[in-house]
C-alpha cells in the first residue's frame, strides 16, 4: 500500500503540498500536460529548488500575465508606494507589513506570502488576506467565478478521472466552508482566493500529483496553525479564518496552535487535506521510503516548509 504521511508542523498550503509531491517524484509530464489544458488562460508556472533555513526545498510557483497579476497583486497596495515585489525565494522579507493605504478591495493570493508580527489593531500596517466574495461585494472589475464555473473548468482539464474528483472534491469542501461562513447559499459563493486562476492550477496540480504518486493512504495527524488576527475584506478575522476553521471543524481534523503570529493553514491547505486524508494515526513503526520537501512563500520564525513521506508500516517482530 502506498501510504503517505503528511508532516504539518509549520502548516499547509496549496502550492506548499504541490511542491512537496513533485519532490516525492510525482509525474511533471502528467502536471504539465494537465496545466496545459486548463481553460482559463492567463498564467504560466514554475518549478524551481530554493532553500529554506539552509534546507533545500521544491518550490512551485504560480505566475500570472500582467492583465491578472494587476488584478489580483497590487503591490503598491501590498507594499506600499515604490516599493518593489521580491518573491521569499529571491529575498527573505522578515519584518515586512501590508500597508492597507486608502483601497476599499483587501485581497492577496495565499501565493503571495504573508509577513509575520501581524497584529489584531486597526492601524495602517495590517495584515492583508484572501477570502471569497459573497454576492455584490465586487469593488473591482476582478475576475471571480462560482462554483459551478470552477467545476465547470475542472471538468475539461486533461487528467485522470480519480484526479478531477480530488480536484472537484477540494473546491466543494471550501464552498461548503465558504457558504457556512458568510450564510449564503452555496452556488451564490464567489470565490476570489480559491476560485482565482492561480488556486484553481494549486488544486488540479495537487490532484494530479497525487494521483501519479498512486497514494491509497494518507495520513495527516495533525494541522499546525498560528494566532492572532488577519485582516480581510470583511474586516479583521481570527486566525484560523472563518472559512479555514469550519473545515477543521466539519471534517474532525486535529488542530494544534503554535506561539507564533500569523496564518500558517490557508483554505486550500485544510480543505486538501480533509479531502485526501484517511487517518491521524502513524504505524507504531514504519520505513520512510521518500521524503519530499514543499516550501511555502510565507516568511515566518518557523520556516515555512511542508515534509511529505512516503511511509511503509513495518512488521512486528514476534
């Protein structure tokens, strides 16, 4: 049995299990020939080896064309005016805050990474964070889609059938969560961070990859996750978010909290997870047979790095 044991002790993310099974060796041919055919346009992808705390990591790396990339990473927004964007992988940003300015619209991509030291003040250095809009919240002429447009994307992808049902799975666990949180109906959700074409290519490549490792078991027996507040279109949130919590919540998944400010377990994360995982137990003990390390983009005390493992339960010696 090829079973896989996910180590989240510094949290999970979209293109953090992407990366960490592409270094378990899943098929980049299979990826590529998927990302190929997926309908909405407007992005490319890297997959590139970077170093986190001195370990050396899989990154990948979602990059959208000018057109979606004013759209939905204003940097002057993030940054502030004048200041340059540098991916964590070319530039370590430690002490770095989200300056709110004057914009009505407050969304990043979970691609972008977030800053740590965020605080739960109202004051002009919060914490921007991606979340779903509900229906008429558009402030921008940003690209949101439904689910069933999302579904309907997915359903034409290239891959295999297991695959797309991972892929649909994922999207209709963070409908679910995003519908319970802001009390609308699930067809009436608007999705901006996951339904956004850079996490619609993070969950059809998770799908994907786990499909060409032929993983029959996954095991997560813990999710990490930060505290304090993130700041969002709907104002300032708890860490977990809304959304992030009622998956914990829904599917059972454990939760431990670490002394560290910040978002360590984005939607995308929780919702992979409670659509692939099939246990919390670890084998009394067991082989490691692959280890794949996925960096995340997020620049924290603890280094933002997801260990995946291909795992085999060993015999008991009579």
């Amino acid at each position: 049995m090829r079973t896989l044991y996910l180590e989240c002790n510094a949290g999970i993310s979209g293109d953090m299990l992407v990366a960490a099974l592409l270094d378990l060796g899943a098929d980049k041919e299979a990826l590529g020939k998927a990302l190929d055919s997926i309908s909405a346009k407007g992005f490319t992808y890297q997959i590139s080896r970077v170093s986190k705390a001195g370990v050396a990591c899989c990154d990948f790396d979602v990059i959208l064309d000018a057109e979606h990339e004013n759209h939905d990473h204003d940097m002057e927004f993030l940054h502030g005016a004048g200041v340059a964007h540098t991916h964590e992988h070319e530039h370590e940003h430690e002490h770095e805050h989200c300056h709110m300015h004057e914009h009505e619209h407050e969304h990043c991509h979970e691609h972008i990474h977030d800053h740590q030291h965020e605080h739960c003040h109202e004051h002009e250095h919060e914490h921007a964070h991606e979340h779903c809009h509900t229906p008429h919240e558009h402030h921008h002429a940003h690209e949101h889609r439904g689910l069933p447009e999302v579904m309907e994307i997915i359903n034409a992808v290239e891959m295999s059938e297991q695959a797309r049902a991972v892929a649909l799975k994922i999207f209709d666990i963070i409908a679910d969560a995003e519908s319970k949180a802001h009390a609308v109906a699930k067809d009436e959700v608007h999705f901006h961070e996951v339904g956004a074409i850079d996490s619609i290519v993070d969950i059809v490549a998770i799908a994907v990859c786990l499909d060409s490792l032929h993983i029959e078991e996954v095991i997560v027996p813990e999710l990490c996750e930060g505290r304090g507040c993130v700041r969002c279109q709907h104002g300032v949130l708890p860490v977990p978010v809304p959304a992030t919590a009622n998956i914990m919540q829904q599917y059972g998944l454990n939760v431990r909290l670490l002394p560290v400010q910040g978002e360590f377990v984005t939607p995308t994360g929780a919702a992979a997870v409670a659509a692939i995982k099939t246990s919390d137990e670890l084998p009394e003990q067991f082989k490691i047979k692959a280890i794949g390390l996925g960096a995340g983009k997020r620049a924290y005390d603890r280094p933002s790095i997801l260990r995946a493992m291909l795992i085999e339960a060993s015999k008991k010696k009579l």
